[in-house]
C-alpha cells in the first residue's frame, strides 16, 4: 500500500463519523490551545515581569557609585558604601576591559535650584547621562521622548518633579511642554562670598520613571557637566570640601543576567560599590519556575484528557471497521499497511486539532494580555504588556500535538495491524 493510500483511506473513515471525529478533533484543539496558551502566557510574564525589575532597561544593569564598598558588599542588592573614591574616565575604561561587560554609561548628578513655569521654587539634583546609550539606561519614557543628545535647554521629568507638580504617572503627558529656569548658584572667588547665579530656561520635552539616580530632571550630561564646573569655579561653602569625582556614578550592563555577579565582583575588586537586583531576580525567578510548572500541569493534563479521546475514537472506529481490514488483507494488505492507516487518521486528527489549537492558543493570549494589561493601567500599576507571541511556541506546539497523537493511536493501530483476516471477517 502507497502512503496516498493510506491517507486516502484515513480520510474515508474519518468522514464516514463526521460527529464523532469533530468532536475528538475538538478535544485536542481545547487541550493543545490551553497548554500553548499557558506556555505563551508564562513565556512573556517571564520576560515582563524580570524587565519591570529593570525599570524597562536590560535586566542585567549594575548601578555604580563614586564611593568605596564595604566587605559584604556582594551579599546584598543595595550600596554599601565606604569612603569616597573618585569615578574617573580611567576608572571607566578599566570597566569597559572587564569581562562580562557590555557598555558602561557615566552619571553626574549636580544640585540646581529651579523655578518651573507654575510658580514655586524648588532645589534637588539634574541627573546627567550620556543619552546616545539611554537604551542602557533602566529609564522608562512614560510621555514625550527623550532629550537631545547635545542639548543644553531641554530635560525629561522624573517622578518627584512630577509629584511635586500634583501629576500622576498615568497623566505624564501634562508635564510637557513646560518650561522651568534651572539655576546653579555659588559663592564667588574673592572677600566678602558674594553669590552668583546662572541659569537658563529648559523645556520639558518628555517624562520618565527611571532607576538611574534621585533627581527631579534627566538631561545630556554636557548639561549636567556644565552645571558642575560652574559650581567648582566659584569659591565653595566654607567648611566644605568641593567634590573631586568628575562622575557621581556609572550604569555597567552586563552581557547578560548570569553575568551579574561576576561583573559585580570585577567591580568591587576596582573598589567601587555597586547594586545590582540580582538576588531580587534570582528569587522571583524561582517562584516563577514554580508557577510555570503548575501551570505546565494543568496543560498537560488537558492535552492528555485529549489524546486519549484519539485512543477511544480508533478503538471505536478500529470495531466498526473489522470486516474492512478483513478485506484488505484477504487481497493481500500487510500488517504493516493496517498500521499505516490507522497511525495516518491518528495523526491527521492530531496535525488537525494541533493546527487549530496553535491559533486558539495565540489568541486567547492575546487576549490574557490585553486584560491584564488593562487591569494593571486602571489601577495605577503601570504598564506589564503581555502581548506579542513568540512564534515558535505555537509551531512546536502544533508539531508536539501530532508526535503525541501518533503515541495516543500506536496502541489501537498496533491491535487494528494484529487482526487476522478470517476472524476479522468473520467477527463483523
């Protein structure tokens, strides 16, 4: 027998039971949509869920400060810090060298006083970065865009400019377009300690919720850098040492997320103080682990309810048909043609429900998604966007499917092949 043969005579006996071969086509469908749908579903909450620890940048961000650590350092995800110990652009390349790291991202935070266009003054720190790499940044952009690379009048707001403004996150877009006169004062060289102001007028141009530094503005870091070295050039608070760094900190990304700790130990032994989620991440990754086999379970538990309705429906079919297989090896078929038959309807029937199971799966993850996703903006969470599939989930979903229903139909196949020819005919 040919395989068109073989396909062909599967389809006759499976049209021949429209209802009961839809309704075991059915079953698969449901038990192979719902274990890729969870497989979708806990693949993008992985990756969501272990980002939002990122604060929307890579996951694998180690933060560093111009101080010195102490001895537990590595124990813990928060600084420990020790004495000062200047972060210079030769402390930034020896990072670069390191192992394990990615991209190295200066910070300079610089006090200003400001005044914003809807009355009040208020003092905090501009946070400097060089933004051609904001991509390296654990930086949110929650409204607008970012700031020009070089430029010296524009800044992002961050969330304690936005609650000193009386706007939530779900409402950034109300700070745009704002203008706020950013002042740096110091004490000029000189008897008598006269006080010297610049400034200059900024434009918010977007708002962000960024991990980076505490701050009420991100801006380039020639912004920041100016603001500095006017304060230095004046006279200094008396009592008061001018600060020496020409970098208050640095992000590192590592190559990736088990990369983390060797980056972090590469940096210590450099004698900086770093923080790094990785204990936080290592932790919600198990639970995750935990949750995906749970879920995993119940999945498999339903595509197993559906193959076994495969077994049922040809151990069914396999009784109706015993004066058929009689037939076709009284003529001659072999055991090994009966096989064919019967694992090609098995596997019809499985490519079919997985085929249909991939598209029912896709979908009810979207729209798991796009609740949740909702959910999580009404009620001031923020945004954990599930959507977006990733493609091989659903193929191997639907290739598994037919590999499982031709296991589901081997044994009734096995027994179908096994029938002798006159008890065949005669028993039906």
């Amino acid at each position: 027998m040919r395989w068109g043969d073989a396909v062909t005579l599967a389809l006759r006996g499976a049209l021949r039971r429209r209802v009961r071969t839809g309704l075991t086509t059915l079953g698969v469908t449901l038990g192979s949509g719902l274990l890729i749908a969870l497989a979708v579903i806990t693949s993008a909450a992985d990756t969501k869920v272990i980002e939002r620890l990122g604060q929307g940048g890579p996951i694998s961000v180690v933060k560093v400060a111009a101080v010195q650590p102490q001895l537990n350092q590595l124990d813990s995800d928060s600084f420990e810090p020790a004495a000062p110990h200047d972060l210079t652009d030769a402390s930034l390349a020896a990072m670069r060298r390191a192992p394990h790291v990615a991209r190295v991202v200066p910070i300079l935070t610089t006090p200003v006083v400001y005044f914003p266009d809807q009355g009040g003054s208020f003092g905090d720190d501009v946070i400097g970065v060089d933004l051609r790499q904001a991509g390296s940044l654990p930086i949110t952009l929650l409204a607008g865009r970012l700031p020009a690379p070089d430029s010296l009048t524009e800044v992002a707001a961050a969330p304690d400019f936005l609650t000193k403004m009386h706007i939530d996150s779900a409402h950034a877009r109300r700070a745009l377009g704002h203008e706020v006169v950013i002042t740096s004062p110091r004490l000029a060289a000189g008897a008598g300690g006269t006080m010297r102001v610049r400034s200059y007028r900024a434009v918010v141009v977007g708002a962000v919720s960024q991990d980076v530094a505490d701050g009420d503005f991100v801006v380039p870091l020639a912004q920041a850098q100016m603001g500095r070295q006017w304060v230095l050039g004046g006279a200094g608070n008396p009592g008061e040492s001018p600060p020496t760094s020409p970098y208050s900190g640095a992000v590192v990304v590592a190559s990736g997320l088990d990369d983390v700790h060797d980056v972090r130990a590469e940096l210590f032994a450099l004698g900086y103080a770093t923080s790094a989620p990785e204990h936080l991440v290592a932790s919600v990754q198990e639970y995750l682990g935990v949750v995906n086999i749970v879920l995993g379970s119940i999945g498999s538990v339903a595509l197993g309810i559906a193959l076994l309705s495969i077994a049922s429906a040809l151990l069914a079919a396999i009784h109706e048909r015993r004066r058929d297989i009689g037939v076709l090896k009284a003529i001659g078929g072999r055991d090994s043609d009966v096989l064919r038959w019967f694992m090609v309807e098995a596997l019809a029937m499985g490519l079919a429900g997985g085929a249909a199971g991939a598209v029912a799966g896709v979908a009810i993850a979207e729209l798991v998604g796009v609740a949740v996703n909702r959910y999580l903006v009404a009620h001031g969470l923020g945004r954990l966007d599930l959507v977006g599939v990733p493609l091989l989930i659903p193929l191997l979903g639907w290739l598994g499917t037919g590999a499982l229903a031709l296991v589901a139909g081997g044994l009734p196949s096995l027994r179908a092949a096994h029938l002798q020819a006159r008890e065949a005919v005669v028993e039906a």
